[in-house]
C-alpha cells in the first residue's frame, strides 16, 4: 500500500456536455495536466491515458495542458481517449475542456492552467481548434467542415443495415439517386437518412455484428438522422440525430460532437439554410446549435455544459 503523499495525482472534473442540466448531455472526464517543466512535456504517457480512460469508463477522457498565451488567445494541448484508443477528434470532450478553464475555480496546483483571455486554442490531432464563449453563454467551438458524400449500396446491404438497427428496409429514405446513405472519408463516418422522428427513435442499438457487415467504404461510427416529420417536442428543431460506433467502444454516443461537422453541411444543402438547431434524441438527449463557414470550411458547434464532479484522481507507477 502506497500512503497518498507517494502516489500520483491529477485533478479531475466529469462534465456534461451540450446540455444545460444534470444527467443529460454527454459525460467526459478531463484530467489537467499542469506543467512540470519548462519544454511542457507531457506528464503522462499513452498507456497511462488509456488506463485512466479504462477506469473512468466515459466515452471520452480529456487530458489539457496549458502550451503558451499571447494577448489573443491561450494555446493548449488536448487529446481524447476512449476506453478503447486515442480518437482524432471529439466534440463533447472539446466542450468539457473549455468549460473547466473558463468555469472552474481550478485548485492552486493546476493555476498555472487557467486562462488570461476569452480564447482557447486547443493543439489536437484533427489541427487547432477555437473555442470562444458569446455574450448569451454560449461556448462556440470552430470545427473543419466535413462535407459527406452520397454513397450508393446494394439492395442487400440496406437490408441489413436496416434489420441490425430493427427497423425496415423502406424507412431508409430512397431520394436524388442517394439512397439515403452519405459517407465522409475524412472521418470515416456514415449518415443513414431515415423517413421520420419514430423510425429513429425506435431504432436499436446495433451489437458487434454492425461491425462485420460488408461495407464498401471504411466506416467507424454511423448517424441515423431525419429532418422529417419531426414531434411537436422538436418543433423548433432543424434536425435530430443518434449516433453508433462500435469499432470505439461506443454502443450508442448520448451526444457526439463530431459527426455534426459531418451533417451541419448535409442538412444546410437539404434545407438550404447555414445555421440549424440539432436535437440528439438517445436516451439522455442533447442540443446542439450548428453555423457553417464554407469560405473557411469550417463548422461552428455552439453548446453549453455543466459540471457534475469534481475530484483528484489517484495512482503509483506499478
């Protein structure tokens, strides 16, 4: 047994991202890594991020730590871990780490962290990425825009997307020669367009076998959306969504950032409007407000979140 004065310590928050309250949104952890020198090595190595991910058991860990400042913005490091692997992009992890430095009163060990303006520059594997806070409280993040393009499958294959997902072969929607199904390279995600709110709400969540189906592109995580006989409960709504990805660990994503740089610039070409309103409709649901730039390509994802604890993570080196 190793006294606490031994082991390695790391403040830890859980955030609850694209949401206003409690138990809702998308849950990530993010850890603070303060400085322990000059070159700002980071004070973890991979295997260690993984393990903490493991234990923490959210779709994403988060892991900051403070680069450098100027006068316009604070430069950091962020990267995302699954329970999995390392991801080369998170939405909901994004938002949780900019929540914490904006919003927390982060302990005396980990000040050397905290902001000195109103713009956060986050260093990641997908480029830098922007995270701003508005005048109505809003955290507003610049994504790249990741454009999908229509993908066609045979007959066979929508049938067993359809009955992986319990729903049928007809409400997939069947429209401009798409056959209802987008594919993004760049992230390797797939949008299946249904016909209505009720298909994608009765939709179930896939097992592993969603993983061996005969897929003729790359996939790694599927968006069942609809902008289609939307409920009087998403009336002021553009869109809603749900999100799957198996091959990262993820049975069903409560809110996924991400996969809307994918859709803000499909649903703005189908509706022809660049600044929409997202509902995600899984079990803890979530909101996501969408602006897309297409002379810079890039996706303004604006959200809020809460914290909901607070706390020192603790670990030895065996």
């Amino acid at each position: 047994f190793l006294p606490h004065r031994l082991m390695r310590q790391l403040t830890m928050y859980v955030v609850d991202s694209f949401t206003e309250k409690s138990f809702s949104g998308n849950p990530a952890a993010v850890c603070l890594l303060s400085n322990e020198s000059e070159s700002g090595t980071l004070t973890l190595t991979e295997p260690e991020m993984l393990n903490i991910a493991k234990e923490m058991r959210h779709s994403e860990t988060c892991y900051v730590q403070k680069m450098s400042s100027t006068d316009s913005a604070d430069h950091y490091s962020l990267r995302w871990f699954t329970p999995k692997l390392e991801v080369a992009l998170c939405g909901h992890g994004t938002l949780a780490a900019a929540h914490v430095l904006f919003h927390e009163s982060l302990p005396e060990s980990d000040q050397n962290l905290r902001p000195k303006t109103k713009t956060l520059v986050f260093e990641t594997l997908s480029g830098p990425l922007k995270v701003e806070q508005d005048n109505t409280g809003y955290l507003v993040m610049s994504f790249p825009q990741n454009e999908p393009q229509i993908v066609h499958f045979s007959t066979d294959l929508r049938e067993q997307i359809a009955q992986i997902f319990g729903i049928e072969e007809i409400d997939i929607l069947r429209d401009e020669g798409g056959g209802g199904f987008l594919y993004c390279s760049r992230t390797k995600k797939l949008v299946v367009l249904v016909k209505s709110e009720a298909v994608l709400r009765s939709a179930h969540i896939p097992g592993p076998d969603i993983m061996k189906l005969p897929f003729p592109c790359d996939v790694r995580g599927v968006s069942l959306a609809t902008s289609l006989l939307l409920s009087t409960e998403l009336v002021d709504f553009d869109f809603a969504s749900r999100y799957f990805s198996q091959w990262n660990g993820l049975d069903e994503d409560p809110v996924n950032g991400s996969s809307h740089t994918v859709m803000a610039p499909l649903f703005a070409k189908r509706l022809g409007k660049q600044t929409l309103k997202a509902a995600i409709v899984s079990e803890r649901g979530g909101m996501i407000m969408l602006e897309n730039d297409n002379e810079l390509h890039r996706v303004l994802l604006k959200g809020r979140a809460c914290s909901v604890l607070k706390g020192t993570f603790m670990f030895n080196n065996t």
